[in-house]
C-alpha cells in the first residue's frame, strides 16, 4: 500500500472515530465564542457602585439566601464568588448555576439568573460526563483531530505537487526532446 492510500485511509477512519466528540467541541466552542454577547449563556454584567468591595462575607452569604432562598441556605451551596472592582460589581455562582450579582458597594442584588456557560464548558470538554470520558474519549479525539489536520493539509497539497512535477518532468522532457533534434554542429 502506498503512502498515499495509506494517508486516504486512516483520514477516513479517524475521521469516523471521533466525528461524535469533535461535533459537540464545535458547537459548544460556537456557543463559548458568543457567551457575552448572549444573555441566555451569560447573563450580562451590571454595573455596581464604586470600586473597591465595601461588603463583608456575611452580608454577602446573606443577600444569596434572600435573592435564592431554595438553592443557597449556606457557604456550601456557593460554588464561587467572581470580584469585579471596575465594575463594582460580585458575582456569586451557585452549584446549581445560578449567578447572583451584587453590588460590591452595597450588597444590594442587581442581578439573578441562570447561567448555562459553566455548562457548556463542561460539555465541551467533556467533563459533564465524567473524567474517564474526558480522557478517554475527548482527550484521544482531540488526538485524533490533529492527526486528521495533519493527513488533510497532507491530502490538500498532495495534488499541487504532483502537478508541479509532472510539469517539471514534461518540461525536462521537451528540453532532452530539443536537445536529441539539435543538428551536430550545434550541440
């Protein structure tokens, strides 16, 4: 088998193995690559008052249990807190997604909605999963995807070379067909 049907070959297989993860990764990326400028991904950021967060922890904990009292009752429940000082601004992120914004002067709520992007994330990496999927089959089909760039560029310039060299193989022929004509005196 030649190097090149060889090439053919394994570019269609690898592609078959990991057409499945490698569509999610696209269109979760496509999603991730909007999620500021889509408020049902992200919910876009306010503005709070001032700069510097002038809260403290407690009232922060509290003013989460008033704006979600069903999903935040604790410091268990809060999966991170997101300090914005241009803005004024704290962003607190439940473990059920749901995004709390407070301004950082007040402790006032601007802002609850859900926030599908740490999902998104985990789909796109294939951690929602589990961590055996996202290696053993997230982490091989981004494996698989270089390989696939590597055989496609591979099969993309394959036929440029091979009509430059026949044309500098007829052109080489021509210049030896002229030379052999060349009556003796000349050559």
């Amino acid at each position: 088998m030649t190097f090149s049907a060889w090439n053919r070959k394994t570019h269609y297989w690898l592609a078959i193995l990991c057409a499945l993860p490698v569509l999610l990764v696209i269109l979760t990326g496509l999603l991730l690559q909007v999620k500021k400028q889509v408020a049902w991904i992200q919910p876009p950021e306010k503005r709070g008052s001032g700069e510097a967060p002038r809260i403290d922890f407690a009232t922060l904990l509290n003013a989460c249990r008033t704006a979600l009292p069903e999903q935040v009752r604790d410091w268990g429940d809060i999966n991170r807190i997101d300090v914005r000082p241009k803005r004024g601004l704290i962003k607190v992120t439940t473990k059920n997604h749901w995004e709390i914004q407070l301004d950082a002067g007040t402790g006032q709520v601007l802002q609850v909605a859900y926030r599908r992007s740490d999902i998104i994330e985990a789909l796109h990496d294939g951690s929602w999963f589990s961590d055996t999927v996202r290696y053993g089959v997230f982490l091989p089909s981004g494996i698989l995807l270089l390989l696939l760039w590597v055989t496609g560029i591979y099969l993309f310039f394959l036929p440029i070379f091979v009509r430059r060299r026949k044309r500098q193989l007829s052109a080489k022929s021509r210049t030896e067909k002229t030379v052999r004509t060349l009556p003796a005196k000349l050559s």
